[in-house]
C-alpha cells in the first residue's frame, strides 16, 4: 500500500507512536552503555525511496546500516542508518572504549553494532507492542557497511519495497559531552499493518 | 602538462531503475551499485555507449510495473533498443556488467535471497539471447561499487570505498 492514502490524523498517529518507540528505545540504549542519552528527532516524513537515499546523504557516502524484520500483527522491516564515524562512535560507546578508539569494523565491532540494533529494535517495537495490543516480534539483525545507495537499495530490492513510500524519522543521539551520533530511521510496514496499527490505535 | 584541448568530458547521470545513452567524449555514470547491475552497452564504431541499472531480475512477478528499466529482462531490451535508434549495430554491441554485489550480512534467510546474483545471471541470459557478448565483469562479493563507462573508448572504471579505481 502507498501512504498517501493516510489521512493527516492517521499520519500523526503513525509518527507519534513512533517516536515514543524510539524514545523507548534510546532508553535502552542508555541502560546497555550506562550512559546519559538524549535523542533529537529533527525530522520525519513518509518519502518515495530515491528520496530518502538523499535525505541521509550522498549515494556513495559511508554508513552503517542495521536491519531487522518484524512479525506478528503488524509485520515490516525497521532499520537504522548512522554515518560511518557515527558507527565506529557507537562501537567504541557500547565497548566502554574512549571515543575516537575504533578505526576500522572487526568482527567484534560488527557483533556490537547488530546488538544495538537488535537492543533498538525490541524496545521500539515493544513500546508499540504495548501501546496498541498488537503482537510483534523481531528477527536476527542483517548489518551492512559500505555506500549508502548500494545499502538502502539492496535492502529495499530484498524487502520487494521498491513502489512505496517509507517512514523515515532523522534521529541524533549524543552523550553528555555532546558525542553526536547521527542517524536516520526508517520503517517500512507490509500491506494491512498500517490499518491493524491504526485500528489499534481506536482510529 | 598537456594544454587543456578539449572540454572536460561530459558526465551523464544514470539514476537507479534508468537508462540513458551517450556519445563520446560523454561519461555515463552510476552512483553506489549494491545488488543491482550496470549494464553497458558499446558500439565502438560509432563510439556510443549505453548505460542501465537495473534493480530486479524478472518483471513477470509483479503484476504492476510502473518502470520497465527497473528489471532485467524488460530492461536490456529497452537498452538495445535505444542504442539501435541512435544508429547502433547490433553485431558490433559489446557488453559489460558491474554489481550483482551481496551487501548485508547476517543469519535471517530471508532476506538474504541473493538477488544479486540472479540479477547477474538474467543480465547474461538476456544478453546472450540477443547475441551480445560480454567483454569484461565485476560482479558479486559484497562492496558497492560506482561505474563510470567512458564512450570514447569503451572502458568501465569502478569506484569502490576504500580501494583504488578499477578499469576494465
């Protein structure tokens, strides 16, 4: 389905309950590197998917991407992108290392960035969980990095997303001392779970 | 140095799920190929190049195609068409192909369904059914790569992050 059939209400619905997702998420975060984080979210939209390659950046930029499925009442696929300096920051924040540490993705790093995804996206889709008495559950995370527009479009052509438009929200993380980690999140909702979502919601 | 003789030669973007033509000296370019597939298209004649990026292998699965360069099969005959209008011989078309690439990594089979590799393999099937041979590839593994087809001498140049540029 395209969302350009959601009326306003309906879309303010969805962003809402999405970022109370990734508020609920971030707290996670916080918990798993015992550490203060604040969350921003500057932006969210519903973008055709060339536009949201270009609203996160250039197509052979750097970045890391963590994807996980979601099942049950309202399946999709949720999935973070953080530039690559954000990715190797997020390594270094979740192994307790100064920052600036991590040069380059080791099997270790790669572990790592999955587990804050996998972290991410249990606490985003549980908070919705509880929100609406939907059911839902996630998959084991897929981590890619390399060119954004070689990432987002394989995983969109795997997803067989390619005709949609696609919840993107800009997201930015930082610590006390202003470590910023930026990133984008995206979810893409299969067919029907949109209106499971909105008639959860009593909408 | 040399003096600079000629303009600098022109770069045509190629977007994904399009084709475009070009004549030398024209570069025809397309940015971050993961598991889609750039196919080009020369007539060394003519020094005309064709460029697409395809995304999926067959259209015949989806019951509503809104842009047929999206696909293999419905597009490599759009390519070899638009070559023919601009004067090309078909018996003189030479292909190359880049990406095909297996970006993520991970436990979940799903959706780890290889597309593309099936893109690869349509993109030769389709193109050995037209009967044009395949020069050179650089295809599979799991980089994104950027393809840069030069029409005034047929060559593909292959950008990767982190490595040096690759001709073939």
């Amino acid at each position: 389905m395209s969302y350009r059939n959601l009326s306003p209400v309906e879309l303010d619905a969805l962003r809402e309950i999405s970022n109370i997702g990734l508020g609920n998420a971030v707290t996670s975060l916080a918990q798993l590197i015992n550490r203060r984080v604040n969350m921003r979210v500057p932006r969210s939209s519903f973008l055709p998917f060339e536009e949201m390659i270009e609203l996160v950046g250039g197509y052979e930029e750097l970045v890391g991407c963590v994807s996980l499925r979601v099942l049950g009442d309202a399946p999709g696929i949720v999935l973070y992108i953080f530039d690559g300096e954000s990715t190797l920051r997020l390594v270094d924040m979740l192994l307790g290392l100064p920052v600036g540490t991590t040069g380059e993705l080791d099997e270790m790093a790669r572990s790592a960035i999955k587990e804050i995804g996998n972290v991410l996206t249990g606490s985003f889709v549980s908070a919705i969980s509880m929100m609406t008495g939907l059911n839902m559950i996630t998959t084991v995370p897929l981590f890619a990095f390399d060119m954004l527009g070689a990432v987002l479009t394989s995983l969109m052509v795997a997803a067989g997303r390619v005709e949609e438009q696609v919840l993107v929200i800009e997201t930015e993380l930082f610590q006390e001392d202003e470590t910023l980690i930026k990133g984008h999140f995206f979810l893409l909702t299969e067919p029907g779970a949109i209106e499971r979502l909105m008639a959860a919601l009593g909408l | 140095m040399e003096p600079a003789k000629f303009d600098r030669p022109v770069e045509i973007q190629v977007g994904i799920a399009d084709y475009k033509i070009g004549r030398e000296p024209a570069r025809l370019i397309t940015l971050g190929l993961g598991s889609c597939v750039g196919v080009s298209l020369y007539d060394p004649a003519l020094k005309l190049g064709g460029l697409l990026h395809l995304m999926l292998p067959d259209s015949t699965q989806f019951n509503n195609v809104t842009k047929p360069a999206k696909f293999a099969d419905l597009g490599i005959p759009l390519l070899i068409d638009e070559m023919k209008k601009n004067g090309a011989h078909l018996s003189r078309l030479q292909a190359k192909l880049v990406g095909g690439a297996q970006m993520f990594s991970g436990l979940d089979s799903k959706m780890i369904l290889n597309i593309g590799q099936r893109n690869v393999e349509k993109a030769r099937a389709m193109l050995r059914e037209a009967g044009i041979p395949i020069l050179a590839e650089e295809v599979g593994g799991n980089r994104g790569r950027t393809m840069i087809f030069d029409t005034s001498n047929g060559q593909v140049s292959i950008r990767m992050l982190g490595s040096k540029l690759k001709v073939i």
